[in-house]
C-alpha cells in the first residue's frame, strides 16, 4: 500500500530548497532534502528511490546524473530535455545592451497548466547587494502584459516543469531573454508575503502535477532586498531597532555562516509607495550588515 500523500526530493539543502519546507507541511507532502554532493550518483540514486518525484534548488547537479535517474524510471521534474532546451534558448536570445533587467517566474506543470507572477525588476547596488520592486515600476502595462506571455511562451518552447525564471533585458520596448533558472528563485522571494501562492508551494504543486495556485499579488506593491554580512557579527540584535522602527517588515534568515560579502538572508516590506518601501528596504539592509548604526 502506498501512503496517501506523496514524497518530494530535492537536490541541494540551501536556503531556496529550505523555504519549501513550510508549504510542504501545510500540503502534508514530505519533503527531503539533499545534502550530499549531486555528482555521486550512488547517493544521488539511493536518495532518489525514497521520493515519489525528485526536483532542484541548485544548478550543479550534471546532466549525465539526472539522465541515468530518468532511464532508471525516477520522475526527475524539471527532465533533462528541459534543461538542455533552456540552456540553447538563452544562449540565442542574448544581448548585451539593456535599459533595466526584469525577472518573470512562470510555473508549468506535466499536463500543461501554467502560470506567471507579475514581473519584478532587479536593481543591484554596486554588486554589494540585489533589490526586486514588484510591480517592475519601469515597465509598462502593455509591455508588462508581453513579458508574461514571452515566459509563458518559453516555457511550453523548452518543455519546462516546475518554477521557471525568465530573466529578460529590456531595451527601448525590446525584450531579450538573457536567462533561464529552472527552479526557484531569488528574484522571486517576495512571493512569499506578495503573492496568493508563493513561488515554493507553486514548485511543489507542478512537479506533482497538482493543480496550480493563483499567483496574483496580495498587495500593490512589494520589495525584497538580501541581506548581505558585513562587520556586524550579531545578526540578531537588529531586530531590536528594525522591528521598533518597521512593524511591517518581514524577516527571513538563512542560518549560514555570517561571513563578509555572503547573503545570509531576505527582507521584504510590502506596501502602496516604491520610493518609503525602497527606502525601508535600504535602511533594513544598511543597518543589518553594519554600514549605520542608527
């Protein structure tokens, strides 16, 4: 007898595979999580027949293991013609002049059912750390409109399964594909308090071919900013001032080692005003890595 509820593999245990955890407890679908290095195919295969469907949250994993899971019989989503696919059409749209840069996560299941989030512009700041504004506020209705039909149409092109982001250089109204990441995303952080159904639960509802939630925002607008360590070696003692300060702010820490220059975590307000959220979203991050004290 099989037990009712299914079992999710992922590969790689960092903090993308990690935000799965709490939709999948809320599904009731066991999630494990794949610690060990993804080129030992004896461990990777020992793993992958306790799941039911096995899945991403890291890029290392080689094309050859993935291969061999498939033609032992595992349901490996997103496949191994997906990847490839998605590496040749990036390849083919990409373009080095760009006004700004958006993201567009799309989820695709088995039967076809697909969905996207409203786009979000990237904003980097000098490499020390990366924002996303959703709605991208650069980006017009129209051209919002054609940006989620471009992923759309991407990922039905390279036969993708799961959560998919589209990364897309705009220029003038031109849109260039300049990426494909076949899981979740960065980018896509925010859908955990923006959206209806965030980017994890989504990812678990298409590999296994459940029907798909809706992906519309909860509120107007929404920033993310990571958390970037610097010289301030207590991590929690912030909360003091940002939680006084900021009510509204959500939190969400990796628990990686703290070590300068590395992303130990996530912030992300939501509100009506780009410029107040933008601006709490900066200061969070500023006051967190130790560049103010105040």
């Amino acid at each position: 007898m099989r037990k009712a509820f299914p079992t999710v593999g992922i590969i790689g245990a960092g903090p993308l595979a990690r935000m799965c955890m709490s939709p999948a407890a809320d599904l009731g679908i066991e999630l494990l999580l794949f610690e060990d290095d993804p080129k030992d195919f004896k461990t990777v295969r020992a793993f992958a027949m306790k799941c039911d469907v096995v899945t991403f949250a890291e890029d290392q994993v080689p094309l050859s293991v993935i291969k061999t899971l498939e033609a032992e019989g595992v349901a490996v989503r997103p496949s191994s013609a997906a990847l490839e696919n998605s590496h040749s059409k990036a390849a083919r749209d990409q373009t080095k002049d760009f006004d700004y840069e958006i993201s567009v996560l799309v989820a695709r299941s088995p039967h076809g059912q697909a969905a996207t989030w409203t786009p979000t512009q990237m904003i980097e700041n000098n490499g020390d750390y990366m924002m996303t504004v959703t709605p991208a506020p650069q980006l017009s209705p129209e051209l919002s409109e054609r940006a989620q039909k471009l992923a759309l149409d991407v990922a039905v092109e390279v036969g993708a399964i799961g959560v998919m982001a589209v990364e897309i250089l705009v220029l003038d109204q031109k849109l260039s594909v300049s990426k494909l990441v076949m899981r979740p995303h960065v980018s896509g952080n925010w859908t955990i308090e923006g959206a209806r159904t965030s980017q994890f639960e989504q990812h678990l509802r298409a590999v296994l071919d459940l029907p798909l939630g809706d992906p519309s925002m909860t509120t107007a607008a929404a920033v993310m900013g990571n958390v970037v360590a610097g010289n301030k070696s207590d991590m929690y003692r912030p909360y003091l001032h940002l939680m006084a300060r900021t009510p509204a702010l959500k939190f969400h820490q990796y628990k990686v080692d703290a070590r300068p220059g590395e992303v130990v975590g996530h912030v992300t307000l939501l509100g009506t005003n780009n410029a107040e959220l933008i601006g709490e979203v900066e200061h969070a991050l500023d006051y967190m890595s130790g560049k103010i004290d105040e």
